[in-house]
C-alpha cells in the first residue's frame, strides 16, 4: 500500500492449525502451496482476520532476496478483496511503532 512515509506491507500469518468456523481465513490448496514453496504435504491456512504491517525500507522483517514463491492472482486476490470490505474488523499489529 503506497504510503508518503514509505510503502506499506501487510504480512497475513499461515498456520497448520484449523481456525475456528468464525474465524477469516482460507485453505491454501496444494497447487498453491507448491507455488509459494509452502509443505505441500501439510494442511496450512491463511488467517485474514489479524494480520501485520510494516513499512517497506524500514523493515527487520522484510528481506531484500528474491521472494521462495508466491501465491497466484487467480487465488489470491479474491481473498484480498474480502479483506479489504472487512479491513475494519481485523486486527492490525504495527511492527513499526
């Protein structure tokens, strides 16, 4: 996210823990897995109800070496635009203040 005091990432956490039904958060299907380099042979969510941020050129967390993988648009990006109408009730934890 464009920001005039540097760009803004968010950070979503995996896990190998089933979230609760109430909870926001997808399956990541094996394909996708393979795609970011994920253990295909583990079951792994993405929790979209709380999530990180960090400023890019600031960050400890944010390495400059080229990315292990990623996820596709096609899965990926309808899960972004859920976020986006639910931003509001997601919690944020800054790593930069």
């Amino acid at each position: 996210m464009p920001r005039p005091d540097g760009d803004l990432v968010l950070f979503f956490p995996i896990t190998t823990k089933q979230p609760e039904a109430s909870r926001f958060a997808a399956e990541v299907p094996a394909i996708e897995k393979r795609r970011a380099g994920l253990d295909a042979d583990r079951r792994l969510w993405i929790i979209f109800d709380e999530f990180n941020t960090d400023i890019v050129g600031n960050s400890f967390y944010v390495e400059s070496e080229p990315p292990t993988g990623r996820f596709s648009k096609a899965f990926f990006m309808p899960l972004l635009r859920e976020f986006i109408s639910r931003r509001k009730s997601a919690t944020e934890v800054s790593r930069f203040r």
